[in-house]
C-alpha cells in the first residue's frame, strides 16, 4: 500500500489531536489572564514549545515501524519500572503534588514526569503480552500476566502516591483486556473485590452487589476455585475496606468525602469542586468570552491551567465550547479505534486500543472531576492541561496511532465498516 | 480467534457506544449545569465577586425658624477593610497601625463589628483625618483590601449651644439592635442617640446606598464597580424647627460657663419651642464618629452632669412658681377668690400643729389678698390656702394641670416629673403613720415636698396661665399645634390674675429688678429649697416662669438655675431673655414688613 518508507498519513487523526492542542494552548493563554498576573501567564509559551517538541517526537516515532517499537517494548518496560522505582527514593514534587515524589529531577532540574510516558510503556508492554497468546485468556490464573505487567508499575505509582495515574493504569487494564477479547463477566469478577470496597460503607448496597455477585458466579460457571476466590476476595474487601480507611492518608480521605459531598467542606478540598461548577455553570451557552472568565480572573478557580483547565472553557466559551471540545475528543477517539480495529496485526491492534484507554480515561476523569462526577485526583486532560511531560506523551502517542495506522488495512480493504 | 475481523469489529462498535455513552453523559452534565442552572450558578458567580459596601446616606438637615442651619453634613472620611477572616482582620489592622494611630479601643472596635457582621466591610476609622487618608492611599499597595471612602459627616455648626435638644449620633449598638424599633438596621450603621435626631431618626436617617468592588479570592479590591443608579444612598428628609437660633444662643450666652441648670422659651398659642438650654453644655460633634475616651470622661467626671439635661430630665421643687397651680386649684374650685383674704395675716409665721411655719419674708407681709400674695409670693397666705384645698383636692387639681405626666415635649429625653397621683402614694412612702395631711398640703402649696418638676413641664403649665387656660404641648419640630384647656377661669379672675403676675416684676414685686423697658413681663419666682447645705448656707434652686409682653404673650420663659440662690437670680436672666427675643422678633417683623 505504501512504500516502505512512506509512512501514509491519516489526517483526520492528526488533524483532530492539532486542533486539540491549539485549543489546549489558547486556553492555557486565557488561563494565564488573571487580574493579579501570575507565572502562569507565560506557561502557553512553554505549552506551545512542547506542543513543537511533541509533532517532532511523533514524526520521530511515525518513521519507526510497528516491529521497530514491539521490539523496544521489553527494554522499554524494564527501564520504565527502573526510572519509577528509583523515583520512590529521589523523586521530587512539584505544583499541585507538591508533596509526592512524581517527578524526575537531574541537578535540581525538574525533567519531566516519567509516569507520563510509563502509560505508553505499559500500553506496549501489555499488548505484547497479550498479543503472545492466540486466545483471550478466559481464567483468572491466565490473568496473571497481564496483571502483574499493570500491577508492578501501578504499585510504583501509587506509592509516590499519584491515584490519578493509577486509575489510569486501572482504566487501560480493563479496556485493553476487553479489546483482547476477554469476557466481560470475567473482567466483572476481577474488577469485583475493588467495588466491594467502595460499597463497603453502606452494607445495604454491599448486601445488594454481593448478591448480584454470586448470581453472575452461578450464571457464569467459573471453575470453582475462581468462584470462591472472588467471592471470598469480595468479602474479605468488604470487612476490610473500613479499616483500610483508617489507614489512608487524611486528603485522600477528604478528596474520596468531597467527591460524596462537596459541600462538607467548601473552604478546602470542597472549594476547588465548588469553585469549578460555578465557573462552568456561569458561563451559560456562549461563556464570559475568551480569557473573560471572572472565576479564572479573580482566582477563585484553582489550579486553572492545569487540573482544572475545563472549567475554564466552561467558563469562557460556554456550553458551545465544551461541546467542541468533547467532539473534537469523540472524533479523535473514533479515529483512533478504526485504527485499532484496522490494525495489521493484534500487538499494533492492543497498542492502538490501549493508547485510546489511556486517553479516553483521562478525559472522562478530568471532565468528570469539573463536575464533580468523578472524584478529584488530579489528572491532566490530554492536549489541555499545562504540562510538558504528557503533552509530549500525547503526541509520541499520535506518532505510534499514525504508524499503526499507516501499516493497517486501507479503507479499500472493506472489511470492517466503521 | 479473538482477533477475527467479526470479533474486532463488534467490539470496535461496543467502545464506540461506550465512548458515546460516557461523552453523552457529560454533555447532559455540562447541559444541566450550563444551560438549566445557569442562573443559579452565575449568581454564585457574581456573589464570589463582587462585595457590597455601604454608602451611608445624609441625615436629613435640621434647620430652625428662620431656616438657620442646626445640623448639617459635612464631607468625611471613612477607612474600612474586607476581611476574608479574622485573623487577615488582625494583620491588617496591625499594619494600618504602623502608619496611622489606631488605638487599642478602636482595634477592638474594629473586631467587634467585624464579629456582628462579617458580610459588611469592617469599619476602623469611622471619622479619618485628611492626613490619616494621604497616609493610607500612600501605601495602598501594601493594604490591598482598604477601603477608603468619603462619607458625611454629622456637623453641627453651633455645636454645645444646641447640644441639648438637637442630641447627637452614634453607631447602633448591639442592645439596640435586638429592639423592633431597630429591625432595619445593620451593625455599624449610625442612629441617633439623643434629642431631636432620635426622636426624628425615621424621618432623619434616608436609605444607606450600595456601590460594589470587584474582588479576588484573596479579598484584595481589584476595581470599583461603581454605585447603580437604584442603589444611590438617599438623604433624609430635613426636619424644620421651631428654635430660634438667635435666642437659642443668646440664652447659651446669658448661661455662660458658670451658672449651672436650665431654660426653656415657648410660644405660649402654639407651644412653638423657642429655644430649649441645659447649662454646662457639651459638644455632639465631639460624639460624631466615635467621642474620644478623654473627652467623654471630662463630661462624666464634671459634678454638673453635662449630659445630664436641666431642662427636660432634671426635676426640681418648683417652689414658689408652683403657687399659680395652687391659686388655679383655689380658684377654679371657688374656694377662693382674687381679692379673698386668709384667716391670718402673715406675721413671718404660722403656728400650724406643734411648731411654726415660716415665710420667705420674716418679717411678715401683712394682710393680703391672693394677689397680693403672688406679688409679695407670701408662703403664710399659701399655707392656708393649701389647707383650705385640702390634699386630696390639691393632688387631684395637680393631675389635671399636667403636673404627674411628661410635658408631651419631642424628646427622647422627656422625663416625668414627681408628683403623687392619689393619697395612698404617702402611706406607701411614709407608712400609715408617717405623715399627716396638714404638714403635706402645706408643703405642696407653696411648691414644695413630694413635687418636682422639669424646666419643661413648668413652661407648658405658663402657656395655659398666658393663654388664659389653654395649654399647649411644647413642640420643637414644626408641627400643629396640640393645644387642651387645662382650666376654665372667668375673665375677672383670669386678668387679675395676670395683673398679679405682672405686679411679680412691677416695683415691690419679688422680681422688680427685672423689669425690661416697655414691656410689660408677668412672671413669678421662685426659691426651691432642696435642702442640701453648703458651708452652712442652704443651696436653693432659683427659678422664674412667666411670660410677655402681658397682656398679648409671645413667649413664656422658664429658667432654673441649680444651686442659683434666689429667685430674682433667675428672674433677671428670663426677663434679659425675653428683652432678646422681643425685641429682636420686632426688629424681624420691621424687616419683613419693610
């Protein structure tokens, strides 16, 4: 279809993720528009340098064939587990995770977050797993692998601790697995002891769940060591979640009681929740106007260049502008599943898949979080939020999808309508 | 094959309906907040930046007959914070500290009305000083949350001359502000505390205006908004008095510093408050924005209680003024008569019980008429006129001339005087036992006993005898008259009566020497005898009450002067009083005819 080093480009994909970055970058500038000026006024200069490191980067990574990077993943991985451990002793903080260790530091010099582009190692290094095996596995012992590849890192992560990255490491677990084709009542069962967890403050609704458990155990016919160990795992989860909860640190227990009712605490860890919703509600259809946003000028939105980088589009541009912005998401995810659905191979296919998962998690958390849907951790929103690390993630990540995309079934091929 | 074409494809369109669920649930959320709650939230949003601060409106003008200005506004200053909390509160006013005076008091102040009302901006310099502002505008930077604005400023250009009716005003306090009369008020706001500017406060206050600035998360003010146009404070309403300047002042002048008491000049047809004095004064301006700690103590500390008002809250033994109630009572029950004589004539003294009663005059007046007696105001022919009444009659007559309720005047201040309303008021101070009939009807009759009267009700009780039975409520601010008959007399009995009154300051009078040039005065002295001794010298409260010209009253003057000795004292100091204000109301008239 194309010569070997031609790469054929799949604009609409390319297209969407510029023109996310270039409404990223003119919100990060109205971000930075407050009335008593802050350094964040110059950070859509830094944005729109990553922005240019990150297009070189992605060619970079386009001119390097699917082998090319399934053969880097192994070392890759490796190195990433490496970097995340060694952070566990030097990382440093910074900004809005001041106090944990999420960053790499050479010389006093902030480098980069390597947890950003761990989600990409890991995206490889668990489609090359999965990709080993012709069958999806079907058992939980035959879970084993995949989890352990997530497991480890996602370990490394949360120790820093850093439960936004995590969930997004949960988040490409369960869709990768479903892209590889493992039941869903299978992933039901795995994911089953974490939602155990969450309900185990409310016996009633842990009652209910729990039944419904066992149904699907019957239903499904599991072999019976996996049934009693998710049933035992559930229980076990249920008992101790409570006493888990004495355990977790006072502002994650905060962040987890704000998310239930924001309103408890409105001067504190409530306030960010609060402060977003009105500036996102006050901005109506059309919004205040670009960087007229009162809630951004005055300061009462916090943090709004970077975790909550959305309510400033809620703010300025109004029901209008976040609708652009979540078309611009939907079709830039569109494009990114017919490249994984066209995929010439399954690796390049779960590479493709999970690159989406990794994406799509981060969205629906970060927007959610605005809203105060999902609770407050403090993830970026891809192509938006001020942050060199993952916008040059995104875009190695743009530079992988148009590889994929370019080694995968054309449109001629027609086999799969999408 | 999990990744059969099929396989993939179905589950491609799977995460394409996932990824439209979760993105369609957003959209809904962002809808719901954006669109259907927008108005709900964009309050919110205006809420967290804009702050209300209060544009105190002008009091209304006080402004006597003539349209001579009694309080007016001037233009001040007010410094103020928008506190975040408490504790940003201390650290401002710390630094305000640094760079202008701020004592301990008016930091605790500050702190006070902070705590009753966080909401409004903090108060800490009610009244600045011109340097206090260049001061603080010089370092705004450093106080990013002042506010600095000019506001009027109570001022009352006569200052002590009028303090004793027109009051002053203060900030509301807490206790007030937990009455009903007080429900529209907000802490920090300023009422009138005393005289006219309480009484009028409704008609006085206007409606506080609002303008808003624009702050940042952290308080700081980072633009002025500006006042919309419904929300402009609005002066109140001017009150327009009876006072008359001019006399108002002449009498603060008579008074000087050194006579202590009180006086009042009523036009006797209206009840028109000419001018209302209590002596030693005090300054209201000195109150105005907060009274200074030294100052308020030096009027706390003055044993002549300078807030204390002579004139409509001090009562005192009317003594010898009191007869005319005496003679009203006799007269009009017909148990006398102008030219009726008593048993005995007065030889100096009265044997009545087991001891003797004594006159004024120890060397007897001789036999009088009751005219006579009110010229010669013989306590001999008093006592057993008293005695002819009878208590009973007495007290009763005493409560229909209005001597047991509050003159009715427009002042908070209107103390009522002291006077018993029926018999039994004895026993219950004296016991059953403790007094008898005689002693006390005796005492009563020449104005003395259980009887004292404020300046004010006496100059009510002299409009009826100069407006031959007719009383008028004594009124400072313009109103209608209110005007009862308190007595009916016949004509014979009410001009001789006055002829009487008149001969009080005709040669051989008690009060000759007050006579003044062409003007026929009708007057009566009197001696209170308050038994408190000083150096061995009994201290009496000298007093006069009358009115002039004679025979077509104009003014009825009352003045006390505490601790003034005899009455002729006071009897001078009216009648130079009156002098003033007829002539110079004459000079008026020529005026405004020519």
């Amino acid at each position: 279809m194309s010569g070997p080093r031609r790469v054929s480009l799949d604009w609409p994909l390319v297209a969407a993720a510029i023109v996310l970055s270039m409404y990223g970058i003119a919100v990060v500038y109205s971000a930075g528009q407050t009335d008593v000026p802050t350094a964040v006024a110059h950070a859509y200069r830094q944005q729109t340098m990553w922005f240019a490191l990150g297009l070189v980067g992605a060619y970079a990574v386009s001119r390097a064939s699917a082998r090319l990077i399934e053969w880097a993943t192994v070392p890759a991985y490796v190195g990433t587990v490496l970097v995340l451990l060694m952070l566990l002793f030097f990382g440093k903080g910074a900004g809005t995770a001041a106090d944990t260790k999420s960053w790499l530091a050479v010389g006093g010099i902030r480098l980069g977050q390597p947890s950003e582009l761990a989600k990409i190692t890991v995206v490889m290094m668990l489609a090359k797993v999965l990709a080993a095996n012709r069958e999806a596995p079907s058992s939980l012992l035959e879970l084993w692998k995949p989890a352990l590849v997530v497991g480890i890192p996602w370990l490394e992560i949360m120790l820093q601790p850093d439960l936004g990255t995590g969930i997004v490491f949960v988040g490409i677990f369960f869709l990768m697995l479903f892209w590889a084709g493992v039941a869903w009542e299978l992933l039901v069962l795995v994911a089953s002891p974490v939602v155990s967890l969450v309900l185990a403050f409310n016996t009633s609704l842990w009652g209910a769940w729990f039944l419904l458990l066992l149904a699907l155990v019957l239903w499904y016919k599991p072999y019976l060591w996996e049934g009693v160990a998710v049933v035992s795992a559930n229980v076990i989860a249920g008992v101790v979640a409570p006493l888990l909860w004495d355990h977790l640190q006072p502002y994650r227990q905060a962040r987890l009681k704000v998310f239930l009712d924001p309103s408890s605490d409105p001067l504190r860890t409530g306030y960010h929740v609060i402060q977003s919703q009105v500036a996102i509600g006050s901005g109506g259809w059309l919004g205040k106007g670009f960087t007229m946003g009162t809630q951004k000028r005055l300061a009462f939105l916090p943090e709004q260049h970077t975790d909550f980088i959305f309510s400033v589009v809620g703010e300025e541009l109004g029901f209008v502008g976040v609708t652009v912005a979540l078309a611009l998401f939907g079709f830039l995810f569109y494009r990114v599943v017919r490249v994984a659905a066209r995929a010439s191979d399954s690796y390049s296919s779960l590479v493709a898949f999970g690159l989406l998962a990794m994406w799509f998690t981060h969205v629906v958390e970060n927007v959610g979080m605005t809203l105060n849907l999902t609770p407050v951790t403090g993830i970026p929103l891809p192509f938006f939020s001020y942050g060199g690390s993952f916008m040059f993630a995104s875009w190695l990540a743009v530079g992988i999808l148009v590889r994929i995309s370019s080694e995968g079934r054309g449109a001629g091929a027609g086999q799969i309508a999408l | 094959m999990s990744f059969h074409p099929n396989e993939v494809a179905r589950r491609a369109r799977v995460a394409l309906g996932l990824i439209g669920l979760a993105f369609g649930v957003l959209l809904a959320a962002f809808f719901r907040t954006q669109v259907i709650r927008n108005q709900q939230w964009s309050l919110r949003s205006e809420e967290n930046r804009l702050r209300e601060v209060p544009l105190p409106a002008p009091r209304g003008n006080i402004f006597d007959r003539t349209g001579k200005i009694i309080a007016e506004n001037v233009v001040g200053y007010t410094v103020s914070i928008l506190p975040q909390s408490l504790d940003s509160l201390k650290g401002t006013l710390r630094r305000v500290a640094t760079l202008v005076p701020l004592s301990k008091g008016e930091m605790d102040a500050a702190l006070r009305r902070y705590n009753r009302s966080p909401v409004r901006p903090t108060v800490i310099l009610p009244d600045a000083s011109f340097d206090e502002i260049s001061v603080l505008e010089e370092h705004r930077i450093d106080l990013p949350n002042l506010i600095i604005q000019s506001s009027p400023k109570r001022f009352y250009p006569e200052g002590g001359d009028v303090a004793a009716f027109v009051g002053t005003i203060g900030e509301v306090s807490d206790s007030e502000l937990t009455l009903p009369a007080y429900a529209g008020y907000k802490p920090g706001q300023l009422v009138g505390k005393q005289g006219l500017e309480r009484e009028y406060e409704t008609q006085l206050r206007g409606r506080e205006g609002s303008r808003f600035v624009e702050v940042d998360a952290r308080g700081r003010v980072v633009r002025d908004v500006g006042a919309r146009a419904d929300l402009q404070p609005q002066q109140g309403k001017p009150l327009y008095t009876n006072i008359d300047l001019d006399l108002q002042e002449y009498i603060a002048h008579v008074f000087g510093d050194s006579l202590t008491g009180g006086a009042v000049a009523i036009e006797p047809r209206t009840g028109a408050v000419l001018a209302l004095y209590s002596a030693p004064s005090w300054d209201p301006n000195q109150f105005v924005g907060g009274v200074s700690v030294a100052y308020y103590d030096s009027l706390l500390n003055d044993t002549r209680a300078p807030l204390y008002n002579k004139a409509t809250q001090g009562t005192y033994p009317p003594g010898s003024t009191w007869k005319l109630a005496t003679s009203v009572i006799g007269l009009e029950d017909s148990l006398v008569s102008m030219d009726a004589h008593m048993p005995q004539p007065c030889t100096g003294r009265y044997l009545y019980g087991n001891r003797y009663w004594r006159c004024h005059d120890l060397n007897g007046h001789g036999n009088l008429n009751l005219a006579e007696a009110i010229e010669k105001s013989c306590d001999i022919y008093f006592y057993q006129l008293g005695l002819k009444i009878g208590l009973s009659r007495l007290i009763a007559g005493g409560l229909k001339l209005g001597f047991f309720d509050p003159s009715g005047i427009d002042l908070p201040e209107d103390n009522a005087p002291r006077f018993p309303n029926r018999l039994q008021y004895f026993d219950q101070k004296y016991g059953p036992r403790g007094w008898t009939q005689g002693a006390t009807v005796m005492n009563m009759s020449i104005g003395q006993g259980e009887n004292a009267q404020t300046v004010i009700n006496m100059a009510k009780f002299y409009t009826a005898l100069a407006e031959n039975g007719v009383e008028a409520t004594p009124q400072i601010a313009a109103r209608p008259p209110e005007l009862h008959r308190i007595f009916t007399l016949s004509d014979d009995q009410l001009a001789s009566l006055r002829a009487a009154l008149v001969g009080v300051v005709q040669a051989g009078g008690t009060a000759a020497s007050a006579q003044i040039q062409g003007v026929v005065l009708a007057g009566k002295t009197g001696t209170a005898q308050t038994g408190i001794r000083r150096n061995g010298v009994e201290l009496n409260h000298a007093w006069f009450a009358g009115f002039a010209p004679a025979d077509d009253p104009k003014i009825v003057v009352v003045v006390m002067i505490q601790f003034g000795g005899e009455g002729p004292r006071a009897a001078r100091v009216a009648s130079s009083i009156i002098g003033h204000y007829l002539k110079s109301s004459v000079t008026s008239l020529v005026e405004t005819g020519g």
